[in-house]
C-alpha cells in the first residue's frame, strides 16, 4: 500500500494534486493574514479571502510553488516550513495585536492561527527555499584561501578608520554626548558621591561618568569632560566593530562583506548615535562582541590544532593568552548588566558539556568569569558603601499581566480574584496599565506594593498560576504586547511608546539632555552641525525611516531576533550543533529581554552587531568531522 501511494506521489496526477492543494492552503493562509493585517475591508467575516484580488493571490503562489515543490524536499522542505511557520505566526498575532489589542480567545482560534500560520509557511517556501539551499550549496565549495597577516590586518585598520570617519560628523552635531535613558539618575549619583551610588545601575558605569565629571572639573568644563568619555566610548565600541569585521572577512575569505559591513556601521545612524549615549547598554555591548569573538577565535585554534601531538610553543601561548583575554572580556560583560549573569550561568554549562576533552580548563575559565564577576560586583558595592536597587524590573511581565488582567476582566472576577490580584498590583493602579511598557505598573508596585512581591515568592507564584488558568489570554496577550519589538516585524510599538517626532527626542533612539539637575549645572548639548542634527533627528526621533523600503528593516529590533533564530536554525540544518555555542550566549542574552519592561533598541544592541559574524559563519563551508 504504501509503494502505490509512494508511487503515485511521484506520478503526474500525484505531483499535481500535491501542488493544487497546497496552493490552495498557501493561498488561505496568506488572505487569512490579509484580513487580519486589516488589508481587505472586513464584510462578513469574509473579507479578503472572498476579493476578486484573493485570485492574483492564489495563482501567485501556485506559479512560484510549482518549481519550488520539485527541489524543496526532505529535510530542507521541514526546515523551510518550520521557520515560514513561525514566522508567520508572527504576522498573525502582531496584526491582532495592532488592530484589536488582543489576539483570538479560546483554543480553537489558537488552533486555527497555528493551521493558518503554517499555510503561509508553505507560501513562504519559495524563500526559505533559497535559504537553505544556499546553505546546501556551501558543502560543494571548497575551503577557502586564507588571508595573510598583513591583509587581516589591514581590514581591521581599514575597517576602524572608515567608521571613526562616519562618526566624526555625528559627534559633532550631538557635542559632547548623548545624555538620555538612564543619565539622569547616574548623574546625580555621581556629582553626589559614592555614598548616593545604588547598584539598580552597574555601579562600574556610574564610577565612570564620576570620574569623567571630576575631569571636567578640574579643567573648568562638564562638556569637555563628557566629550571625553563619549570619544573614549566611540573609540572602543568602534575597535571592536572593525575587530568582528576583520573576523567577517577571515570567515568568508573575501573583502567585500567586510566592506559591506563596516559600511553599515558606520553610516547607519543607530550605531553612531548608540555610540554616543551614555548607557550602560554600550559598553556592554562591545563587551559581549568581543566576548562572543573570542570564543569564536578559541575554537578556531582548538579546532586547527585537533590531531596534532606537539603544538608549537606559539600556540600554546596564543591558547593562554586567549584564556585570560576570555575570563577579562566576561567579568566586565558581566559587571556591565544585571541580566547578563543569568545568561552566562546557562551558557557555562553547555559549554562545559560541549568541550570534550578540556573540559576541567573550559570549567575552570566558566567558574572563574562568574565568581569574578559576582565578586567584582560585590566588592565594588561594599568598598562604595552603595545601595541596593528594587529587583521589581524581575517581575515585569508577571505585573503586566496582574494589571491587565485586573483591568480587561474588571467585571468578571471573583470577590477573591480580586483581592489576590489587588494584593499584588493596587486596583487603583489597574487603569494605568500600558500594554507596551511595564513602567507605570512597575512604580505603583514599588511604592505601595512591594513587600508583597518578597515576602512569599512561592505564594505569589501559587496565585500568579491560579489567576492564569482562569484567564490565559490575558496573560498571553500581556505578554505579546510587552515584547511585540523582539518578534513582530512591523512592530513600531517600540519606537513610539513614549512618543516620538523630531522636535521630542524621543522616537526609537533617545537622545535628550538628561543631564541638568539641582545639584549642578549640568552639561549643555552644543551642537558645531546642526544641519546634520536636524537630519538624524528625523530618522531616529520623527522616526521617518518608516517610508524607507528594505533599509527599514535594519532600525526593527525584531529583525535581528529573527536573524539569530534563522542562523540556530542553519547550523542544525546543516548538523553542526557544535558551532552552536556561537548562537547559545546571544539567545540566552536574548531570553532575558523577553523578561523585561519594555523593548528598547539599546537592548538589542549586542544582538544586532553580533549577527553579522553569526551569519558568515552559517554560509561558511561545514567543517570536516
């Protein structure tokens, strides 16, 4: 029976009843993510699936289908379908999200999105498909040249000099820095003393705006003191954006990309105007690039040196070398952001497990960044004297979904649903409930109900659980609007949750004066090219890099996520779970931010300059067994 179906399968008739039904599922997948996109006139319920437009649709997909379904078998063809998948389930949930500020309720609506969400993953194929066939074809190449000493090393200077370059101009208009997000706070702490230093922000970063304040005391000016650091800040995140491009080019063996890269970086305005704000969230970031490099650099030693019964006294001091450079690189990624810990702590493990044969050094280095950057932490507070911030930023998407709860359900609960879900969030507090940012949740609960959230954490969870089975789609729907930036491709929730134009400062990159307080001064904003100001305020405060097609993309957090899930998704594909190592810390770091109060491009920052090399390495040719 099964050779009948197998052969008719690849019969004629089979092969064209396979492609007519699946163009017929494709074509309702995708008018189905058209009507909830909002793009047909809703009449109903039928909307544009019922258009006379539903036909173009259909026979669009059935004629790129057609040759597609004759090479995406297999493998490739669960691959394909996996990734479109998902990626439209996205699309679903992230138009219900926009259009009705809630997905479908029930079970069944989830089932028929899921169904749904895979037809556009079949019409999806004939892109996917390239994908991994470009992968496929990476096993056919031969290995590529290797680069001499002297052009590595000239694709690095190359690569820092062209972005310091597209920098300058920048730095000019934003003259000294770009004092938003968190400035405000770690500013006054640092005119104050150590004795105002809280640890809610990494008191290294602190201690650094302090020290380059008391410079611009001494020469008699805050703003050269604050251009001091803005200019020490872009010189290091600009090393080791030309360091990953340098190793783009070793992994591809070509020029080009590295060109095509360092291009980006410098000329993109997100990466000069994050290089020039004063937050945590950059140094880290070139410390968590330069981490994720070494490693890569690690492996490529131990890899080229695997077989080898003497290794050369140079080896042996590049292995030591890169050993300390390891553990140096993770305890000030570590000290840099709180969240890191928790993502190094997995990750540590895994690495150990995958490090067959020098397991005890790889151990060893592991244990020796944590309890370096734990005891960093500790003693840089106890030598301060500084205080302990509220760990309530932790429970973020548990408070979004206690209030959201208690607000879309307010007529609905019980006499004790309500009690358990005031004990945790005011019910005075449900209305200021914003779907996109945890903030105005987070301050109520820090100022009447925090005692609460420590006092029984197991109670809270027991309650958290309960509330949650009797509304699943508000906690589901709280978390979607929460993090929609990290997966919702045409999310702009991100970039307008405070606001935005270009008179505001606000946008998807902040960059406002935070500076100015009682105790001082403060540093005024001095702008030697206001010409280009006006400009870059346009593209990351006004936001007007929404009517750029393609380049868009590049600015949405989202994009990048899904990057580093296509690249997993390649290095499985093409069997190299060791190469994964690469990926794991990047999508832990990830996880993390899923966690948090609000998306913010900052935060996916190290994610964004990490998936350039991630990506070379996927179309790199498979490394021999």
């Amino acid at each position: 029976m099964k050779e009948k179906v197998s052969n008719f399968m690849k019969s004629r008739k089979g092969s064209f009843l396979v492609w007519m039904l699946l163009t017929v599922y494709a074509g309702y997948g995708v008018c189905y993510l058209l009507n909830v996109a909002g793009f047909a006139h809703q009449t109903d319920g039928l909307g544009f699936t019922q258009s006379a437009l539903s036909v173009i649709v259909f026979v669009v997909i059935g004629c790129f289908l057609r040759n597609v379904l004759r090479e995406c078998r297999g493998r490739r063809l669960l691959f394909a379908l996996l990734f479109g998948s998902a990626l439209g389930l996205s699309f679903i949930w992230g138009y219900q999200m926009r259009l009705n500020g809630m997905t479908q309720p029930g079970y069944k609506s989830k089932l028929v999105e899921l169904i749904m969400a895979v037809g556009f993953g079949v019409a999806f194929l004939p892109l996917t498909n390239k994908w991994f066939a470009l992968l496929d074809r990476t096993k056919e190449r031969g290995q590529k040249e290797e680069h001499s000493r002297k052009t590595k090393r000239r694709m690095f200077w190359f690569s820092l000099l062209g972005i310091i370059l597209c920098w300058l101009p920048v730095f000019l208009a934003y003259y000294p820095a770009i004092m938003s997000y968190d400035f405000h706070r770690q500013s006054q702490e640092a005119s104050l003393g150590y004795i105002w230093f809280n640890d809610h922000h990494p008191l290294v970063h602190t201690f650094l705006i302090r020290m380059f304040f008391l410079l611009g005391e001494a020469i008699g000016s805050y703003e050269v003191g604050m251009a001091v650091f803005s200019a020490l800040q872009m010189l290091i995140l600009a090393a080791v954006l030309a360091y990953s491009c340098n190793v783009i080019g070793r992994i591809s063996g070509k020029v080009w990309p590295v060109v095509a890269v360092a291009v980006i970086y410098g000329l993109l305005p997100i990466h000069p105007v994050l290089a020039m704000s004063m937050t945590k969230d950059i140094l880290f970031t070139a410390f968590f690039l330069l981490l994720i490099l070494l490693i890569w650099e690690r492996r490529r030693l131990v890899v080229r040196l695997q077989g080898q019964a003497d290794v050369a006294v140079a080896d042996k001091r590049k292995r030591i070398g890169l050993f300390f450079a390891i553990l140096i690189t993770g305890i000030l990624t570590l000290i840099l952001r709180n969240n890191a810990i928790y993502a190094f702590a997995v990750f540590a493990i895994f690495y150990i497990l995958i490090a067959s044969g020098e397991r005890l050094r790889i151990a060893l280095l592991c244990v020796a960044i944590i309890v370096g950057g734990i005891g960093c932490k500790t003693g840089i507070r106890e030598a301060m004297g500084a205080g302990s911030g509220s760990s309530a930023e932790m429970f973020s998407v548990i408070m979004q979904q206690f209030a959201r709860t208690g607000q879309k359900q307010y007529d609905n609960l019980t006499p004790e649903e309500w009690s358990v879900l005031n004990r945790y969030v005011d019910s005075e507090f449900w209305g200021d409930y914003n779907p996109a940012i945890a903030d105005s949740v987070k301050i109520c609960v820090t100022a009447y109900c925090y005692d609460t959230w420590q006092e029984d954490f197991p109670r809270m969870l027991k309650d958290w659980v309960n509330i949650g089975l009797h509304y699943p789609n508000e906690y589901i729907d709280a978390f979607l609007a929460l993090t929609s930036g990290y997966w919702f491709l045409d999310d702009v929730s991100h970039a307008e949750v405070l606001g935005y134009g270009e008179d505001t400062n606000l946008g998807l990159l902040y960059t406002f004066n935070a500076s100015v307080s009682d105790v001082f001064e403060g540093v005024e904003s001095r702008s030697f090219l206001p010409g280009l100001l006006t400009a870059y305020q346009k593209i990351v405060n006004g936001n007007s890099y929404y009517g750029w097609p393609v380049l868009s993309l590049l600015f949405k957090p989202a994009f990048y996520c899904w990057l580093l899930v296509l690249v997993i998704v390649s290095f499985w594909y093409k069997k190299e779970p060791k190469k994964q190592l690469l990926t794991l810390l990047p999508l832990l770091y990830l996880l993390t931010l899923f966690l948090g109060p609000v998306v913010n491009f900052r935060y996916i920052y190290p994610i964004a300059v990490v998936v350039p090399v991630l990506l070379t390495e996927a179309l790199k040719v498979k490394e021999k067994p």
